[in-house]
C-alpha cells in the first residue's frame, strides 16, 4: 500500500534533474548496446593482430554520460528528507560505483571482474532503492520506481544467465528489455504529476 506523505520540493527542481537523469540514462542505454558491438568488433581487430583505438572511446563516452546522470540525482535526492532522501542517495552511490566499473573495464581481465562486482553491488543498492521509492509518499514518480525496481530484478536474472552456455541469448535479450524498462521508468519518473498532498 502506498504510504501517505505530503510534498515539499520544489517542483521546478524535481523537473530539472529528473530531465538530466532521463537523458543521462538514454544516451547510456544506447551506448551500452554500441558497446556491445565494439567489443566483438575490438576482438576481431586484435586476432588480426590490429589496434583498436576505438574501444576506449565508448567507455569515456558512457562515463560522461553517467556524469549528466549523476548530476542530475545529486540535485533530485537534496529536494527530499527521510527515507526517500536515503533511497535516492543510494541510487546515486549506485551511479558512482557504475561509472568506476566502467573506467575498470579498460583494464585487461582484472578490470572486467572489478566492474563485475561493482555493478553486483550497485544493483543491489537499487533494489534497495527502487524497492522503497515505488511506495514512498513524498514521491511523485512511484510509477516509474515501480518499473525500475522490476528491470534492475531482471538485469540480474540476465547478467546470470549470460554466462550460462546455450541459454546465453535469453540473458542477451531480457538486456534488451531491461534497457527499454529502464528508459520508460525514468520517463515516468520525469512526466510524474507533482502533486502537494499524495492521498493514502
């Protein structure tokens, strides 16, 4: 059940980050799947013994991105008190500790398992998150936190699932689908009306 709470933020502010946040997170949804295809292409490059110079420019490019992103949480999470402030200064910890995995992946292997266990534990403060603000009162974008609480559970179902032989594209495809969550979540978030007093 929706917990009651009345807002006090100010509404322009709410509006201004949540539109950083939602843009952050587009370009690194698209960047994430560019990615992807970098990757297989840097592998091809390396087996005919070619450098791949252009491996390392998706990452710096994603790090900005998670810039804009982290941004924008740090103006949303100052306009709340309680446990809402809380929730969302862990999402933005969370961010922290995305962008530093993404800087860690440049290293060769030991790089990978770095970024492995941040993103572990950065979904699981998402959950934590995303678990708390789908019900908070004091929030206007329940809708959203709803959709991503749901998509950070399947990032992790995927993230297991791809590297378990033969059934690795069922993992590849809800990537996809959580990419998709992800974006309408934020969307949600950003359109949410801003209301003075949620009712119970």
């Amino acid at each position: 059940m929706r917990q009651q709470g009345t807002i006090t933020m100010n509404a322009n502010n709410y509006k201004s980050a949540t539109a950083k946040i939602f843009y952050g997170v587009l370009g690194l949804s698209i960047f994430s799947i560019i990615g992807g295809f970098v990757s297989a292409a840097a592998i091809v490059a390396s087996v005919a013994g070619e450098t791949a110079w252009y491996a390392t420019v998706v990452p710096i490019l994603t790090v900005l991105f998670y810039v804009y992103y982290f941004i924008g949480l740090g103006t949303l999470y100052k306009e709340f008190t309680g446990n809402t402030y809380n929730s969302l200064k862990k999402v933005r910890t969370a961010a922290i500790l995305s962008m530093v995995g993404t800087l860690c992946s440049l290293i060769p292997v030991a790089g990978n398992i770095i970024d492995g266990i941040l993103a572990i534990i950065a979904a699981i403060l998402c959950i934590q998150a995303y678990g708390y603000l789908r019900n908070a009162g004091d929030f206007p974008g329940t809708a959203g936190a709803k959709t991503l609480y749901t998509a950070t559970i399947l990032e992790i179902i995927a993230a297991v699932l791809s590297i378990i032989p033969l059934i690795g594209i069922v993992g590849a495809i809800l990537n996809v689908i959580v990419f998709i969550m992800v974006i309408v979540g934020w969307a949600k978030i950003k359109n949410a009306p801003i209301n003075q007093v949620i009712e119970q």
